[in-house]
C-alpha cells in the first residue's frame, strides 16, 4: 500500500506523462536521453515510492506545480527532438529565420525567404533526407513528391502543376474520386443548410449521408468527433476532405465549416482586380513587418455596443475626450495621421529625448506635413515600441523665408502611445514645412514574430501567481472594471468558459492556446450588428484582425494579465505583458483582407453559388423561394408539405438581412431597421454605421435624414419670410429669434445672433458672428476677394485687407481669424467651404496703377479708394514702442495679431457681448475696455508709448456690482482666443494685485478707486 496515494485522475497524468518519455526516448539525442531518465525516474518515483521525500511529496507539494514542472521540462525536450524529418525541417527553418509554418497536418513546410539558400540549409544538415522543394514567389513548400521528381533539390509551381494535370488525365479512378468528392459537397450544401454570401435557408429535415470514396492516401489519425445534428455535414465527409488537402491544385480556395462546403478550383484569373493597398510606408528604413507598425494602441474596451458594428469600443485610460473633429474620443479605431489629444492634461507624462542607446534599434519617421498639428493639441504619431524613446527630430522647409517652429516636445500615453506638440505652432506660417522624428527601442520590445511569442509562451507563472505579485509586475494597471467596461467582464467569462481556461493555469500555456485559436479564425461571414456580438464571435470563430486582438484583450485583462491592442493603418495585434521579462511583447494573430470581393451582383443582391453548377452532366436547379431541396422535389419550409418543381438557378439572389435589419442598396449591406430595434426616434446613421438618437446627442437636434442637425426654431416656433421664429401668435421667441446653429467649440445647438443691428453682415455658422461677406471684384480676368470687417466707429462694413489673384479668403481654427491662401483647397484641412455662405456680386472694376499714399496709410484704388490697415504689427514690451515692419533685431519685441474681443457671458438682456476687433496688445485692450467697461465700477491706466507699457486697473469698493464686472473683464482678457500674443502658451500677459501705499498710487494712473483693489496687467516678450 503505497502512503498518500495519488487520486486516480492524478496518477493517469503522470503515467501519461511517463508514456511521452519512452516514446521520445527512441529517437532523442544522447544529451537528451540523459534528461529524458532523470524525468521519467523522478516521475515514477513520485508514483509509486514511499522512499525519501516522496510520500511528503505527495501530501502537501500542490498536484498541478509537479505536474507543470515536469510537463514543460518534457515540452522542451520534444521540441529540441523532433521525430521526424518535417519537424527537423521546421526547427532548422525556424532557427535560420525563414518564419516557417507547417500545413497539411504536419506533411509540409512553408517558409519565406530566398529558396535557393534553403536548399543549401536543408542539404547540408540532412543529407540525402532533405526534402524536395517547390519554389514559390515567396519563398518555397518543403513536401514529400513521388519518383516524377526524384534526384531534384528544387521544383518549379508550373512542374508540379503540370505533373497534377497529366495524374488526372492519366489515372481515371484519381479522376473520377476528386470529382465525387466535390460533386458530393456540392449535394451536402444543396440538400442541407446554405450559407453563403449572406443567403440562410432552414431545414427541419435530416439529410442524407451518402458514403464517401476511399481515400487514396493513408488515412490520418481520426480527429476529435464532430458535433452532428439536422444542421451538420457528416462528420465522415468533413474529415476526408481535411485529410486529402495536400492533394489538391495549390490555389484550391474553400470555405469549410459545419454549416458549409465550398471548393473552388476554378484557374487563377487572366485579369485578377488589383491587390489590396498595403499598409502606408510610415518609417525610412522599412520595419521586418511592415503591417506591425505601431501608431494606435489602447488599454480600454467598452463591449456589449448594440449600436456599433463590432459591439466593442476602444479608449485609453485618463485622457480627457473631446468633440472636436479629428480628437481622442471613444471609438472603435482611430488611425494616424488624423488623431489629436487635448494638450496639458493629466493623462500623458513628459518625454524627453535622450541620445540612442547602444544596440537599440533606430529609425525615422517618413516626412510628414506639419499642417498635421493644430495648437493646443497633441499630435500622435508611429512609435517603434511601447519602450520606444525620442532620439530627435528635424523640421524643415523648402521656403528658405520661412521661419521653424523650435519650442517642441513629445508625450506618452496611459498605453504609451507616442504624441508631438509644436508648442509655437503657426497654421499661416508653418503648415508647408515637414517634421521627422528618429526614434530608438530596445530590440525585445519590436515585434520580432515566432521569437517574441517562444518568450511568452514559455512563461510558467500562473495567472493566480501574477495577481499574488510573482513576477515582473506592470505597476500602471487599472482596476478591471475600469478596462473592461460595460459587459466586458461577462464577455470575458464566456471566452474563458468556451476555451476552459481558469486563473490557475500557467501563463504561457493559455497564451499559446489563445494565440493558436485565434490565429485560425474564418475571414467568412464576419458577425456584425448582432445583439449578442460575443456569443456571435465565438459560435462562428470569424473575425478580422480587431476582433482577434478584441478577444486576447479580453481574456487577458480578466486573467489579470495586462493587454492592450495596438494598431497599424492596415492591421490590429496585441500587446501582452510578459512577467518573466518585465517587458510588453507584440503577438500578431492574424488578420483578414477587409476589401470587399468584386462585385458581380447588383446592389443587395449575392452570388447563388450553385449557378451553372454541373452534376452528372446536367445543370443543378434551385429551388423557389419559400422552399428546399428534398431529392429533386421542392418542398415548403412551413411545413405545410406543399410541393413544387425545382426551376433553373439565377445567378444572383436577394440578400438576406437578419431580423430587424434591411439591405441597402447604397452601401450594399445589411443595416439596422433603428425604430424597430430600439424604439421611436432612433435612426441609421450611415457615416458612423451605427444607430443614434437625436436626444442623446444634445438639446434642439432634430433628425434630418441623414444626420442630427440643429432645429431651425425652438419647440412650437416656426420660422416666418424675415427669417424670425415665431409661435402661432406670431410673437418672436425670446431663447432664439434667429433660430440655432451648431457651435463647433461649444459643441452644442446655440442661438443665432441677430445680423440686422450691423449694417451689410450676415451670419456665420462658423465663427458665431455677425460677419462682412468679402467683396468679390474682377480685376484683369482674375476674381480678387477682399476681407471686410465691420466698423462700430463708421456702422459699416470697412476693407481690411486683399487676397491675391491666386488666392482664397479661408477661415483658421488655430488663429481664429480669416486668412488668405492659395487656391488648394481639396486637400487643405483647415478649407471650411461653408465659411461664407454667400459672396456679394462681382464688381469689374477698371485698373488703375497708380497708388497714393495720405499720412503713413496707403490708398489702393483697385480696392475702391478704401485704406488698407494692417492685420499684425510688432510691440517692444519694454518701452511700449510699436511698428508695423518686422525688427531687424526680435529681441523685446512680439509680435501681434489682430484678434475678436469679446467678453465672457451674457448681457443684462441675455444675450452674448458682441465682440470687438483690435490688436491683441495693451493698446487694444484698451480700446476695447472704452468702448465697453463701466467706468462707474472700474477704471484703469492706459500703457503709454516709451512711457511705460503695462495697465493699472482699480476696482470700485463702494459698489455690489464692481466685483463681478471686474472678474468679467479679468476672465475675458485671459481667455482671448488663441491668447494675447505669441509666446509659450499662446499668451504673454501676466497679472499682480499690488498692495495698498500710505502715499496712495501715482496721479498720473488717474486711478478713480485706489482704495479698492489695485491691480497691475504686463505683458512680456
């Protein structure tokens, strides 16, 4: 009686494991014989001997840790021992770097790389037991062939081929066995269940199994029994046709699954479509992988979406969201060259550049146009790595008049996504020129394929031994409510359930099943807009590359494991924490060719796959709608037992939608029916492929048939011909007399000012302003657009300045003022074509060459006698002295822009201060504050030229009303658009309160109130 004995499922384990060892001891090196004993020793004794250590062994040293050990000892040893020359092959492949990958149940190999230095591997470390090889255009096949081809080292496609056409030809029973077996998937997939192309026909019969031809190979070891029922191919049919694949023509395409069978052997097209767009070169020196080029990566997924396509949305944690267009906002993928994050929050850490380290690896990012940025924002660009650091960079222009921006700096993200800021960014001055960045990474950190994933897959710490803090611990990991929001944490659970994976299982282990599950997933039929898209993904095990890395993440993250998902413009993979080395590894999973096949059917219509079909000489026939295929009978799927003739197959049919969705013959695809799925006032939105409802996107959006817009008026009031809005009694509404439109930095519905206080303006969507249309003349066969501003000192629209002949008057976000640029506008981002809405009529107008000059302001007469004034002038913030020509010597001098000055909030009326146009320096503060301040409540010192440039303000102390008049003001000169000035963040003003004098403040402030609060505004180069 043997002490503290093994339970009997524990000593199977262990006497199977012992089995492994004399079945490898046959053919292992005499190294590894020696480890081979030690293991089966030690395993025989943990068996059965109650000598030593091992009764105490058996009774308190956990099963699954002696059972692991030994195990991945023996996995070590079978791979450095393969038993048979494809496994040879493959580890010899493997270990020279041709990326070799096995097919046909182990009988062939398939590397990459230069063929003919294959060979020479193979020859020289097997001998005459190499294995022939077929050179492909990639690489080459490593396969057994018969005596056609014996005494040959290398083989051509079009030898085989042809050796393949002469076998038909030759050996009729060969012949006649290939056409059974695919005549017989054929009548499977008419007799049974169809699924192709969109099109599913029930059946409540069972079809009849007719028994296959022999196969003329030797049988495969028989896989795992298939799941059969009414709705399944028989098991039989599916497993010959798995194990004679080698057998096929090399480009044989099929689609097979339990529901379907589809062989295509038809030759390669003479015309093929063009390939799909490859991944855009992003880097100088062309990475191993181009796909594998890091730019998106993300540590937080929002699952159980019904609205999104793929029911899941990614985001990283602790960046602040934005509207804006193209900024971070939760979203299913966003790709560079388009993406922006808020500058200054929270969520990024500062990166520094430092000098390349020894050994790393190097490259540089392709130039990119520096209209990329826009101020205030952060631009994310490639990242070698997650451990990638910022060598340098290089901006530069082909206009050697152009200055370059210099104050720059770099960021990472919370899932260390890399981000640039060009802190002076200029759009006008800067938006030709072109930026490269070099980066370096440590070589473990880039994906380096099958290597990286040996390194995981190898781990032997558990997932409980992680979370109990073993290993290399990742210290920024989010709690898992947090990285796994809505249903992720159930979605997560039926991934592990379905793959039986538990939180005690080695690291590696689960890692390299989930990697070899999904890896193999079906590019076919793809879930989409399913109301239980996880339940969906893991029926079918379809998915492109995002789903694959969507599943990785989630049963990692639910593990414990941190997983992120990283993207390239053309690919998604993980990036997986590995604990033995303390480091983030990439795991490429595979991936599907997006682009859709060509379209041979019209709009909402797919191809019959059993169209011009032949079987025993005759063509296949389909049956009507409504109906299946029972024999040569159409038979009713009601049940109702009513019968018809089969007719002749049409070549396309109707695409069937799932329940609650209709085809849509413009995007050819299934779309959700959004009122019948979740109610009254939900809608398809065809840009975002997703259902929306007015309500939840903000207040006054009204449906449009496209699009949530804004309402025309308020609720109950219509709009009447002087474009008011009024209600039945025709009074006008008080909230919106104009009506709304869509503010793009509120990012909300607000009301329309009223244009008819200024004379000639009319109202812009884009500023919110009541605004002067430009004045469009036709000067020599040129149209020439001139800027006008309105003038609160004439009440009239006044000329400011003149586009060129070339030229086009284009709004600038960053600048927030009107700009002239060259008439390119398809490609300019910063083009805004509904800036002005209108243009007044062209006016010819005579030239004239002459231009006068009255007191320093010249007179063009091409722009009807009217002064031009200038848009920036330079300001000496020492001596308060200021010019328009630019100083030879920058130095205290900074240069300024005229800028909209508006104060914050509303009026007593409310409604919003209308803004006024000046200078952004001291001198226009104060013209601004004359034409709107309260002297009553405040009053304030002027900046005098070389008399002292800075201002004085004073605040009455007698009055309730001073305080927040003077916070109005101090709030709405610190928050002028794009800042006073051009310094480090957009803003050269500084402010101090000063503290009461005995003496009082100097007479010449004329302060009204120095014996309230006193305080000093500066502003500095």
């Amino acid at each position: 009686m043997v002490m503290n004995p093994l339970s009997p499922s524990n000593r199977e384990h262990i006497s199977q494991l012992i089995s492994r060892c004399e079945a490898l001891k046959a053919y292992a090196t005499e190294d590894s014989q020696v480890k081979i004993d030690d293991i089966s020793t030690n395993l025989t004794a943990y068996l059965d001997s109650d000598v030593g250590v091992w009764p105490q062994y058996r009774l308190t040293v956990p099963f699954d840790f002696i059972h692991r050990e030994f195990r991945q000892r023996l996995n070590t040893l079978e791979s450095e021992n393969p038993s048979d020359i494809f496994s040879k092959s493959y580890r010899r492949l493997e270990i020279d770097g041709f990326n070799p990958e096995m097919l046909f149940q182990n009988n062939a190999v398939r590397f990459i790389g230069n063929p003919k230095k294959a060979a020479e591997v193979m020859k020289k470390h097997f001998g005459t037991e190499a294995l022939p090889m077929i050179k492909t255009d990639s690489g080459g096949i490593l396969v057994r062939l018969g005596s056609r081809f014996e005494g040959k080292d290398m083989i051509e496609e079009s030898d085989l081929k042809q050796v393949f056409s002469e076998t038909m030809a030759s050996e009729p029973a060969v012949g006649k066995w290939f056409g059974d077996l695919i005549q017989s998937a054929h009548t499977f997939a008419t007799e049974d269940i169809i699924t192709f192309g969109g099109i599913t026909t029930k059946t409540d019969g069972e079809a009849a199994s007719p028994t296959p031809p022999p196969s003329p190979s030797p049988p495969a070891p028989a896989p795992p029994p298939l799941q059969t029922d009414s709705k399944s191919f028989p098991a039989e049919l599916l497993r010959l046709i798995e194990s004679t694949k080698k057998l096929w023509p090399e480009k044989t395409k099929d689609s097979i699954s339990e529901q379907l069978i589809m062989l295509d052997l038809r030759p390669p097209d003479p015309d093929p479509p063009p390939p799909p767009p490859v991944c855009k070169p992003l880097w100088s020196e062309i990475p191993p992988d181009p796909r594998m080029t890091r730019i998106d990566a993300y540590n937080m997924v929002d699952s159980g979406r019904p609205s999104a396509p793929d029911g899941f949305g990614w985001s990283v944690s602790g960046l602040s969201e934005s509207n804006a267009e193209d900024t971070f906002r939760q979203t299913q993928l966003v790709t560079w060259p388009r993406f922006h994050i808020i500058s200054g929050q929270k969520g990024v850490r500062r990166v520094v550049t430092e000098p390349q380290p020894e050994g790393w690896v190097v490259n540089e990012t392709k130039p990119q146009k520096c209209s990329l940025f826009k101020q205030g924002f952060l631009l994310r660009i490639p990242s070698l790595s997650a451990e990638a650091t910022v060598v340098g960079y290089n901006i530069r222009s082909s206009n050697p008049d152009t200055s370059i921006p210099e104050k720059v700096r770099f960021f990472k993200d919370s899932a260390d996504g890399l981000y640039m800021e060009i802190q002076d960014y200029n759009s006008g001055q800067h938006s030709e020129c072109a930026f490269t960045v070099t980066q370096a990474a440590p070589p473990y950190s880039t994906y380096s394929g099958d290597l990286a994933a040996g390194k995981l897959f190898s781990c032997s710490l558990t997932f409980a031994d992680y979370k109990a803090g073993k290993g290399k611990q990742y210290g920024n990991y989010e709690s898992e409510n947090v990285i796994l929001q809505g249903s992720g944490i159930s979605d997560a659970d039926k991934v592990l359930e379905n793959q039986q994976i538990s939180i005690e299982m080695p690291i590696g282990e689960v890692v390299q099943q989930l990697y070899s599950w999904l890896y193999d997933w079906f590019c076919e039929n793809i879930p989409r807009n399913q109301s239980d898209m996880i339940g969906a993904y893991l029926k079918t095990n379809a998915g492109a590359c995002r789903h694959r890395a969507y599943i990785m993440f989630l049963a990692l993250n639910r593990l414990g494991l941190p997983c992120r998902m990283v993207g390239s413009t053309c690919h998604a993979w993980s990036e997986i924490w590995n604990p033995d080395t303390g480091s983030w590894m990439e795991l490429d999973l595979n991936g599907c060719d997006d682009s859709p096949p060509p379209a041979d059917c019209p709009p909402c219509m797919t191809k019959n796959p059993f169209y011009n079909i032949m079987r025993d000489g005759e063509l296949l026939r389909c049956c009507p709608e409504g109906y299946r295929m029972e024999g040569y009978k159409c038979v009713a799927i009601d049940g109702s037992g009513d019968m018809v003739d089969s007719i002749e197959c049409e070549e396309c049919l109707p695409r069937i939608c799932p329940e609650g969705y209709d085809c849509n013959p413009f995007s050819d695809k299934c779309v959700p029916d959004c009122a019948k799925l979740y109610g009254a006032g939900w809608h398809y939105h065809a840009e975002r492929d997703e259902c929306v409802n007015c309500d939840n996107e903000g207040s006054n959006l009204e449906w449009d048939g496209k699009e949530c817009v804004c309402k025309k008026c308020p609720d109950d009031y219509e709009m009447d011909e002087d474009e008011n809005c009024v209600d039945e009694n025709g009074l006008i509404s008080g909230d919106a007399p104009k009506g709304f439109y869509f503010d793009k930095n509120l990012n909300q519905c607000w009301p329309k000012k009223d244009c008819s206080k200024k004379e000639g303006t009319r109202f812009n969507i884009v500023t919110g302003e009541c605004e002067c249309p430009p004045l469009r003349t036709q000067k020599g066969g040129e149209i020439i657009l001139t800027l006008r501003r309105w003038s609160a000192d004439t009440g009239k629209c006044e000329v400011e300045r003149e586009c060129g002949p070339n030229q086009e008057l284009v709004y600038d976000p960053v600048l927030g003022d009107t700009v002239c640029k060259d008439r390119e506008t398809e490609n300019d981002p910063d083009f805004d074509p509904d800036f002005y809405p209108d243009f007044d009529p062209i006016i010819p107008i005579e030239e004239d060459k002459e231009d006068k000059e009255i007191e320093g302001i010249k007179i063009d007469k091409d722009a009807k006698g009217i002064p031009k004034t200038p848009g920036m002038r330079y300001v000496n913030t020492k001596s308060g002295a200021w010019t328009n020509a630019r100083p030879t010597d920058m130095k205290g001098w900074i240069k300024i822009d005229k800028q909209d000055l508006q104060l914050k909030g509303r009026d007593s009326n409310n409604k919003r201060y209308d803004s006024v146009w000046k200078f952004g320096d001291l001198y226009g503060v104060s013209e601004w504050l004359d034409s709107q301040s309260d002297l009553d409540l405040i009053s304030y010192r002027k900046p005098v030229e070389n008399g002292g440039y800075f201002m004085v303000f004073s605040v009455n102390p007698d009055d309730s009303n001073a305080d927040a008049h003077w916070n109005l003001w101090k709030q709405s000169i610190g928050a002028v658009r794009g800042g006073l000035g051009k310094v480090d963040d957009g803003d050269s003003i500084k402010w101090k309160r000063l503290p009461k004098s005995e003496n009082g403040f100097p007479a010449e402030w004329g302060l009204k109130y120095d014996d309230g609060e006193v305080w000093m505004l500066t502003q500095v180069e």
